[in-house]
C-alpha cells in the first residue's frame, strides 16, 4: 500500500528533472518520497517540501507542480558563543563585516509562484496568514521585474501567530527583509546592493549598525548588545559584505533569558530544548565580558528567574483550575483567511480555538488559544500525586 502511495506521488513530482535541476542522485529524491522526507502537501497550490536537509538542500525548500517552481530553503545560521576570535576566525577571508539587526518575529520567504505571491514559512509551508500579509506589506512590484528572486525576511509583530512581540513599536505585524535570494539556487545578493534594491521599492530592511574592520568587529559587536541595555532587542547578525560565507548570528543575555521565560511556562513541550544551548551562551558571554562579581550575581539571578518564576506561575495556574494555554492573535482584512489559516494550524498539528472575530481599524482581530496539552498534562498528573518517572 504504502509503495503505492509512495510511487504516485514519484509520478505527480518528475523525478527526473527534479533531479537534474537540483543535482541530487535520482535514488536520493525518491528514497525521500518514501521516508516521507519529501512531503507531498496539497493546500491552494500543489507542492512538495523537505522537511530535512537532502544533499546539499535545505530543509523548507518547496518544489511547486503548477507551475513548477522550486523555492530554495532559508539556511541555518551558525551562532558564535564568543565573539573574539569567533569572528576572526570565522570572516578571516574579508576585510569588513556588515553587522545588521537580529530581529526576533518569524522567517518568511516571499516569492511568485507563476502570478501569485506566496509567504513561505521556515519549514517550506505556505501560510496562508502570512500570503495575506504578504501582498499588503511588501505587494508584488519588486517580484514581477525580478520573478527569479525571493524576498527573505522577519516578520515581527504582536499580530503575529508564530512570534508575537510587542519590543518594537508595531502596531500590527511588519515586514523586514534581510536577504534577497535567488530561489532557484538559493545564491543570496551583496548586503548593500539588497538594501538598496529594497530602499528603491520602499520596503523595510533590518537595521544596519555598520560595516566594520573584521579585527575590530568584535568590539562593535559588544558595544551593540551592551546598548541594547535591558531592552529586549534580539541580537545580531553578521554578515561578509558579498554574502560568499555564511553569515553568523549573536545574541544578547536579555532576549536569552526572554526565550527562557517563555520556553518554562510551558516547560514540557519547550523546555528541554531550550535549556542547555541558552545557558551556555550565558557563560561564554559571562567569560568573554569578564565581568565583575556584582554583574555575575546579576547574570545568574535573571537566568534563574527566568527558568523558575514562569514554570512556578504554570504550576500554580494549574493548581487554581486553570489550562495551560498561550493566546495569540492574527488581524486579517479576510475573514477567509482567518479560515484557511485555522485549517492551516490544524495541518501543523497546533490544537487551537479560535475566537469571534473583532472588527477594528485595521482589519478583524482573532484571538487564538493555543493549548500546550504536555505540560497541562504533566502539571496535572503531578499535583494529583504521579510521581516524575
Ligand atoms: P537557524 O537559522 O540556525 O536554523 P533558528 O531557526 O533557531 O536558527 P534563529 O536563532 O532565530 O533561528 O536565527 C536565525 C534566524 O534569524 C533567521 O532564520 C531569520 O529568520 C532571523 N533573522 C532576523 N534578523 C536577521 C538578519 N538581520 N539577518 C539574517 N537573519 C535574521
Ligand atoms: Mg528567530
């Protein structure tokens, strides 16, 4: 049965040029079809998309039948953990760096899928919230002269279903770019030929601090985050000029602790995850900083908190009856998408309900409860007495 799913769906994606086109062993692509590391997804458009990185391709790269487009995923940055000599090390072969805004919201790749505008999400979905937004905030201008290209970027906001923050000063949901790509290969423009493509059509790019002497960035780079001060600014990304190495990504101790809080109010669907990477960043930078007995103490009573004080709140939410949930928002101008965007979490395997819509200024506003069922549950089961097996 399941080779016979499996062998239609070979069919439905000619395998033979997709194997041509992207330079991967026949086998390879149709091994993928079988674990299911391809997946067939049919929603509006009819696509296929890694859920993993397969030679060489990245996960989230969606390959469309009608027409046939491929849309290369968005690739994993690496982070540094200390910034000298990470960054020499790193950017050894450039004399500058450009160091842009780390802006913390989702990753979306907007690209025509023949006419239409598609707002891809991480993992090589088409979200259909995000298309919506998509051709209000960015439209199609830049695409249609350039249909070879893709805009990458952040969107940040508290309308947003994904990340929602209110650090910014938005009002609903924006959109800034920090990469424009080719989608076919994924090949990414020169930093400031992109900001100036994107200047010329009016839409947003991520702050640039500046471009630095490679020897002296990572000096800048501290001066950055400390300025950033208790302000919940994400970080940084830094980036060779010609975009030939891959970029690297650092961040502050205020948006570490930030994903902390939120990760341990859920603790048993995020936490573990969370943990360890974070609280080795806290000591790499705590190292790097030198910093004095007075600034470690404080260091290490913010990571605290911000483990403890959210799970305590979940915990004793639970004890007072209540359910373990997250609510989020979308602002929509159609209430369809609204509709399709609720079909679409359920394709994501998010349990949510969704709420009346609010008319307002800008559109209707839905709430949505997500439910974190794992943490419930365990919170639960242990003030009923199961003991932690
Ligand atoms: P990874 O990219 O390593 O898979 P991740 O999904 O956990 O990691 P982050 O830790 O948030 O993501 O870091 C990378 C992401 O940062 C990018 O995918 C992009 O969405 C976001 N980002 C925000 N601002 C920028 C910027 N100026 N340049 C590049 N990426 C940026
Ligand atoms: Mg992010």
């Amino acid at each position: 049965m399941r080779r016979d799913v499996s062998s239609e769906l070979i069919e439905k994606l000619d395998v033979e040029r997709v194997s041509e086109i992207l330079e991967i062993p026949l086998h390879r692509i149709t091994g993928a079809i079988q674990r299911k590391t391809l997946q067939y997804v049919r929603g509006k458009q009819e696509f296929f998309r890694f859920d993993k990185p397969i030679s060489g391709i990245e996960g989230g790269t969606c390959i469309f039948l009608d027409p046939f487009e491929i849309v290369r995923g968005f690739p994993k940055i690496p982070r540094a953990l200390i910034l000298h000599p990470g960054i020499l090390a790193h950017f050894s072969s450039c004399k500058t760096v450009a160091v842009e805004e780390k802006m913390n919201g989702y990753n979306v790749r907007i690209a025509l899928i023949g006419d239409e505008i598609a707002g891809i999400t991480r993992g090589g979905l088409v979200c259909p919230y995000t298309t919506e937004k998509a051709k209000e905030l960015v439209g199609s201008d830049l695409l249609h002269e350039h249909p070879d290209l893709m805009i990458c970027g952040e969107m940040v906001g508290p309308d947003s279903p994904y990340v929602p923050k209110s650090i910014y000063d938005i009002e609903s949901l924006e959109f800034f770019v920090f990469d424009i790509r080719e989608k076919l290969t994924g090949k990414p423009m020169p930093v400031m030929k992109r900001r100036k493509l994107v200047d010329e059509y009016g839409l947003n790019s991520v702050r640039l601090f500046g471009e630095y002497e490679v020897e002296k960035a990572h000096t800048e780079v501290a001066r950055i985050i400390q300025d950033f001060g208790s302000s919940l600014n994400e970080g940084v990304v830094i980036k060779d000029p010609e975009m030939v190495l891959t970029p690297v990504k650092y961040t502050s101790s205020m948006s570490n602790c930030q994903d902390l809080r939120y990760a341990f109010e859920y603790y048993n669907d995020y936490g573990r995850d969370f943990f360890f990477p974070r609280v080795c960043r806290e000591a790499f930078q705590a190292v790097e900083w030198n910093e004095t007995e007075e600034k470690l103490k404080e260091r290490c009573q913010r990571l605290g908190e911000s483990i403890l004080l959210p799970m305590i709140k979940t915990i004793n939410k639970k004890k007072d009856g209540g359910r373990i949930t997250e609510t989020v928002q979308i602002r929509v101008r159609d209430l369809n998408t609204a509709r399709e965007f609720q079909e679409h979490l359920r394709l994501l395997g998010v349990d949510a309900i969704f709420q009346e819509p609010e008319l307002t200024e800008y559109g209707y506003l839905v709430r949505i409860q997500k439910k974190y069922h794992s943490t419930d549950d365990k919170t639960e089961s242990i003030l009923n007495g199961d003991l932690w097996a």
